[in-house]
C-alpha cells in the first residue's frame, strides 16, 4: 500500500478492525518513509460491476457515487452515518448478488428509491426529485400524494 502523503511503498498495519457491521475491514497504517498514518478500509467484492446508463452507455459501478447520493438525500436528517453506510452496503450486496455483472441504472435508482422509502420520508423525496427529474411544482404535489403515512426518521437513541 502506497503512502498518500509521499507515495513510499513501505507502510506498516499498526492496528486492523472490522466495521460495526462486519462488512469491511478498517486498518491503521503507518509510513515508515514520512511518519504519517493514515486508515485504509477493506471490503469484499464479489464480482465487478458495469452499470448500464439510459443513453446505452457502459460503465464501471462507483461505491462512491452511491454512497454520495444517498448522504445528499439524507443530509440533516436524523440518519447516522453507520446506518447510512449499512443502507449502501446493502444496495451492494444486492446488486453483486443479482447474478448479472450488468446493472441498468434504472435498477441502482429504484434501489435507492427503495432503501430510502423505508426509513425517511423527505430523503426519499429528495431523492426521488432529482432521480426523476422534477420540473415543477406538480410534479412535487403528483409525487406526494402516494406517500400518505410514508415514515419520517428517528434520531437513533444510542444503546448502554
């Protein structure tokens, strides 16, 4: 593993811990060449993952971009980050274990859509509005009106 900080190949794990979820591997590593530590985190990949978009082109599956859009959605709502990374640990394992190395796009969204529906209401609009392409007003209202008693998250009470 290459330093971030001066690109010397000779880092040392000094500490390595699974996630409170198990599904990665978080290790503390150290450069012998500056000094610096810095935490890598390993998880498992079943298979590789080509996402196909709306326009038919092809391209590799981003962890990242997922986990991104949905912090977005979830952004001051009451969704600690564990329960945000569990959500994207989630709609991956569900992907890698569809059997298809090719995912359509459309597939990823409703996931989202659907992860999101279950535990917060307004990231769910919030989501839904850019994935759907909102335009005005009416679609906000059209949108709205399937959601009665949709739930609206609860700050997690953390646990002695």
């Amino acid at each position: 593993m290459r330093c971030p900080f001066c690109g010397d190949s000779d880092t040392q794990v000094k500490d390595s811990r699974p996630t409170d979820d198990g599904s990665a591997i978080r290790r503390r590593r150290f450069c012998a060449g500056c000094g610096q530590r810095f935490t890598t985190v390993e998880r498992v990949q079943l298979r590789e993952l080509t996402v196909l978009k709306a326009d038919g082109r092809r391209v590799a599956f981003d962890r990242d971009k997922l986990a991104r859009s949905i912090r977005v959605a979830l952004n001051k709502r009451p969704v600690d980050e564990d329960r945000q990374e569990r959500i994207v640990n989630g709609i991956v394992r569900k992907l890698e274990a569809s059997g298809d190395g090719e995912v359509k796009s459309e597939s990823i969204g409703e996931a989202v859509m659907e992860a999101l529906k279950e535990i917060d209401a307004v990231a769910y609009v919030r989501f839904a509005s850019v994935y759907r392409d909102f335009r005005e007003a009416g679609d906000f209202k059209t949108f709205l009106g399937g959601m009665e008693g949709a739930p609206l998250a609860q700050p997690e009470t953390p646990q002695k």
